[in-house]
C-alpha cells in the first residue's frame, strides 16, 4: 500500500511540474513552415522568453514576451494553402502563451494609429477555416503603418500569391527590429500603455521556385529571392520594389541568420542578390 501510495504522489508531482504552461497547445508542425532554417535559434524554453518559439501549425514564429510581438514568422506558400475560404477577422488572443504572459487581445490596438498588420497574411492560408483563423491570432500581428501594411505589404503579398498561382512555391520570413513608428497619429514607441513596442523597421525575405519535392536541394545560386526592408512609416511609397535590399543587409540588421538550411555556397550567394524585379 505504501508503494502504491509512493507511484500515485509521484505521478502527481510530475502532472503539476507539466502545468507551467496553458492546457491549449500548438498542433504538430508542417516542418516545411521552417525549412529554411531557424533564423534566431528560437526555442521553446520559458528561459527564452524573448526568443520563445511557437508552432502554431500554418506558420512557425519566435515571440517575444517583453515587446508583446513576434520577431519572425516563417511560413511556406504553395497552392494548397490557397482556396475560398473568406477573411475571418477573428483577431484574438493566443491562449497558448505561458501563464502569466501579456495576451494582446482586440482591443490592443484600438485608437493607436497603427494597423493589426498580419506576418503570416490571412491571403495566405484560405484553404481551410482552421488556416485562416490561425492567422489571427494576435501574436501573428505588429503595430503596422496603414499605409504600409493596406498598400506596400499587401501589393508584395499579393505578388507572392501571384507566383504560387503560376507554379511557383514559396518559402517566406517575415520580421521587424527597432523600436518607434509613424502611423496615422504621428510617431509611437509602443502602445497598448507600453505593452506592445512599435517596431522601426519590418522585413520580408521569399525564397521562390518552381513547384516540386525535395525543395532543399532544388535551391541553388539561381534561385530566385526577394528581400525588402521598410521602416514603419505611414509616407511609406507603395512601390514594394523601393525597398529592395539582400538577405545580408537584413541579417547585419538584425543579427540571424535567414537561410541557415542551406549549403553553405547557396546560402552565401542567395545572400547577396539582391532582387530587380522580373517574372
């Protein structure tokens, strides 16, 4: 009896160290979503809360507890991921995080000026409901410039839909750095009473090819990369392609490492293209 009496406690003692975190967890990964490398070497350690990363099952990301917003999100575009699923607009917040963490939610961003402007784009996950509604979750979403993220981002967004819709699939991260934006109502830090920060700068890094298995290895110098970098700024030029840079500048930037996946020569080389336009 007493041994019994032993396993039971035991048992109990190891089902409360599991509670740290919230009961809702992340599905399984469709690993194609990080193909390309983990940029920030993110982890799902509560010691890395500024490096945290979450499987949110239609995209990967690495959050960050004390600015209230993702630094990337990597995610994989093909054909499947488009149908006719409609916009649910069911921003909300992500219930997952580890108790205790802030949980924007949709009021965040109420009166702030800037936009819930997506990483992993609503545009992009329209095959199913579950897909969509993923992207809604609030840490998907940054204080974005309107005028950035209705006009600039959505037009390269769609130019990477375009593609997929052609033959193409595509491999995408998505981040910011720094801190202080001008939205609608003039220059910001952070909002939502400081909570939430108000990245300088966001980028996009895609990755495109010809539709096929084994992605990886079909990679090559030739393939054909996109890098832009813009600062959140509501004068922003529609023109995506005004903002074209490399992979090299947004690494020297930011400190990842954006194509880690990669041989070495590929990466070195896809690095330091820099794209100018083209189909």
């Amino acid at each position: 009896m007493r041994y019994n009496r032993l396993i039971i406690n035991l048992l109990g003692f190891f089902v409360i160290i599991g509670i740290g975190c919230k009961s809702h967890q992340p599905q399984q990964t469709d690993n194609s979503n990080m193909a390309l490398g983990n940029p920030s070497n993110a982890s799902k350690s509560l010691l890395n809360a500024d490096n945290y990363l979450i499987d949110h099952q239609y995209y990967m990301e690495s959050y960050n507890r004390d600015k209230g917003e993702p630094n990337w999100v990597s995610w994989h575009l093909s054909i499947n991921d488009l149908g006719a699923t409609d916009r649910l607009n069911n921003f909300r917040p992500d219930e997952t995080l580890p108790d205790g963490w802030y949980e924007a939610d949709n009021n965040s961003y109420r009166r702030s000026g800037f936009d819930k402007g997506h990483n992993c784009p609503s545009g992009d996950r329209t095959s199913t409901t579950d897909a969509n509604s993923a992207t809604f979750l609030m840490d998907n979403i940054i204080p974005q410039a309107p005028n950035n993220n209705e006009h600039t981002w959505e037009h390269l967004e769609s130019y990477c839909r375009d593609k997929v819709k052609k033959g193409n699939e595509v491999y995408i991260i998505m981040g910011v750095y720094g801190s202080g934006g001008t939205g609608r109502n003039g220059f910001a830090i952070a909002i939502d009473k400081g909570r939430i920060n108000v990245p300088a700068h966001i980028w996009k890094v895609a990755v495109i090819l010809p539709e096929g298995d084994d992605d990886l290895a079909r990679i090559d110098e030739n393939t054909q990369v996109v890098a832009i970098d813009t600062p959140n700024d509501n004068n922003i030029s529609n023109n995506w392609m005004n903002y074209t840079c490399t992979v090299k500048n947004i690494e020297d930037a930011t400190g990842y490492n954006l194509l880690s996946a990669l041989p070495q020569q590929v990466q070195q080389s896809l690095e330091n293209k820099k794209f100018i336009g083209g189909n």
